[in-house]
C-alpha cells in the first residue's frame, strides 16, 4: 500500500505524571476496497496492500476466500512454513536492530541480514530449519535452545543475562534495568490466542469496519502479541509475577517464540473455519498479534470483509499502550521520551509512529 499510515501517540504530561493520552491513526481501512470484488482479485490484491506481514495477510486472505467456497479450508504445510519464517524475520528485525539501538547497544545488521536470508531460504524450501537453529543457539542463546528453554524463573533468566554477552542477553538486562522500580499500575488483560472458530463466536455480528477500526472483548480493551501466545509459559509468568514489567514481558515473549518456532514446538501459525455458509474465517498468529480476516461471499462476489490487526488491539485509544503510559511517574523529559517509545516498541506497530510529549 503506497499511504500506510501512521500512528501519532499523544503523551500528555504535567512535569512528573503523564495524565492522558491521545493516540490517533491515519491508518486506512483496506478491506474496504474489496468489496465487490471476486475470491480471485482479492487474493491477488491483499498481499500488495501490506508491507509488513504480507505472507501472513495473503495466506489469511487465501484460507478465509477458500472456506467461504468451500466450506472447509486447511493450511498446507508449506504455507505453514512461509508464515513462520516471515514471523521469526520479524521478531529478529526488531531485536538485532531495534532493541538494540534503543537500548544503546551496537546494531546487529550484518549477523540479522545473514538471518534474515537463512530463513528466506528455509521459507522456500530449500534448506531445514536445523541451519537457523544452530547459529540462533551460538550467537544469541550460548547454550542449547531446549536447555535455555528449562529456565523456569526470574533469576535464572537474570544469571543468563549476566553470564553471556549475545545481543537477546544484552538487551533483556538493560531493559530489566530500565524497568526497575517502575511496577505497572495496570494488569495486562491478555486476548487469547483464539483458534479460528472461537474468534468466528467471539466476534459475530461484529465484522464490521468500526470494529476493524477499534476492537474490543467482552466490553473492554485487550492485548495480542507474543505474550499472549505464551501466557502459561512458566518463565515467563514468573517474570512477569515478579517484575510487573510489562515490557519486559513482551520481549521476553518474543525470544520464546522464535525458540518455540525454531525448535518446531511453536503451536500452529495459521487457523480457518467456515461458521456458515459463503462466509470463512482465518486466524494467524503473527509476530505482533493476532491477524484476523473475515469473509463473505454473495453470488460469487465479496459482499463484506473484515481485517482485525494486531495494531487496532493494541493502539487502541483505550488499549495496551494508553494504559501503560497514563500514571506514569517520571521528571525528565528526555528520558519520558526514552519510555515512550520501549512502551511502543513493545507492542510494535506495523505503520510508523511518532511520539508527542504535550504538556498537561
């Protein structure tokens, strides 16, 4: 899409609280240009309208158009494959070089391209993921995954953290050590990481483009990402049960993931249903949340689409990144700067965005 849009995410702050917050967004509606428009073109259309997390939009666009005409839809296991590979480039993207510039560290741009290539290649087909793996637990874990995988609390995470010296160890103690002190006033209200049928019931009747614009569970506001896809994990509840660091717990999430991933224990990316007939459902878990589309189909034409990204969750006026900047306590005006953007890095957009310290 030539004009994605972008988020503006209005910090309002009196000189030691932030007391609001406005966060607005240019961000078009897609789906609506579908409209009208045959199973095919639309499967042809999605993937250009989005930048980022295109595989996974198309290979939505795909399931969902393919339950809507058939009544029944499965994910290919090379499909499968693409949508996880284009998931781990992303977490990857914003660890080796957006995590670690924000956190004052070396930017990893030649160890993430060569990653970034690798699992283009394992996307296709054309080699096992064993390749990733291999130099994934050499640089960044230092030890073997199954066993970084059996650290089970807060402080074995932190011995980690001290004992290596990869990129992922580095930025986890510098963010932990940012963290310090500032406990979430808020909890996290997490949306589970529904499979198809139960987002088909948990939003019926309501695949429409003001919920697409500013969706909601149950009557209130919710938070996707990688967090919520590991939310029993027991490291990471033990992190989060002892640091109330919700920041913290988001990247940590999303090294799990790409472990999980890596390791072949992640569960399935990709998910469809048909809830009745002429209409499909998909689900993907992408690196920032959960992707949803809906279609449905009249006389062989799209009649209504519905795309629920992960953004809409957790930029919502009233979302994850509101809640966690209103009460904050902080003085410095650089440094509110500073934890405007770990807020919004943790939740990571997919359109640019810019942060606006406005005083109260």
């Amino acid at each position: 899409m030539d004009d994605a849009g972008k988020l503006t995410l209005g910090v309002v702050w009196d000189g030691d609280t932030v007391s609001a917050t406005d966060i607005r967004s240019t961000r078009p509606m897609a789906a609506q240009i579908l409209k009208g428009k045959t199973p095919e073109q639309v499967a042809r259309i999605v993937p250009m309208l989005f930048s980022v997390c295109g595989r996974a939009q198309g290979a939505a666009a795909d399931a969902a158009l393919q339950a809507a005409q058939q009544g029944s839809a499965a994910a290919s296991a090379p499909v499968e494959h693409m949508i996880v590979c284009e998931a781990m480039q992303e977490h990857l993207w914003r660890l080796m070089l957006d995590w670690t510039k924000l956190m004052g560290l070396p930017r990893q741009e030649q160890r993430f391209a060569g990653w970034y290539a690798l699992l283009r290649k394992i996307g296709a087909g054309e080699i096992g993921m064993d390749a990733f793996l291999h130099e994934f637990e050499r640089d960044c874990l230092e030890m073997p995954a199954t066993e970084w995988r059996a650290l089970d609390d807060y402080q074995a995470l932190q011995e980690w953290s001290l004992k290596v010296h990869s990129p992922s160890a580095q930025v986890l103690s510098r963010l932990a050590e940012l963290e310090r002190g500032r406990h979430q006033t808020s909890d996290a209200r997490l949306l589970p990481a529904w499979t198809a049928a139960e987002a088909s019931r948990a939003c019926a009747g309501r695949w429409d483009m003001d919920f697409s614009a500013c969706p909601d569970w149950l009557g209130d506001t919710a938070e996707t990402g990688a967090w919520t896809y590991h939310a029993d994990d027991g490291l990471l509840h033990d992190v989060w049960r002892q640091s109330r660091s919700k920041v913290l717990s988001r990247l940590l999430a999303r090294v799990i993931d790409v472990i999980d991933m890596a390791n072949g224990t992640a569960a399935q990316r990709l998910d469809v249903t048909s809830p009745e007939a002429n209409t499909g459902v998909a689900v993907v878990r992408t690196a920032r949340g959960l992707l949803m589309h809906h279609a449905r189909l009249e006389r062989g034409l799209v009649a209504d689409y519905a795309i629920v990204a992960p953004t809409e969750w957790n930029f919502h006026p009233d979302g994850s990144y509101a809640r966690d900047m209103r009460g904050m306590k902080e003085r410095d005006p650089e440094r509110l700067q500073q934890l405007a953007h770990v807020a919004a890095l943790s939740l990571d957009p997919c359109v640019a965005y810019e942060v606006e310290i406005r005083d109260a």
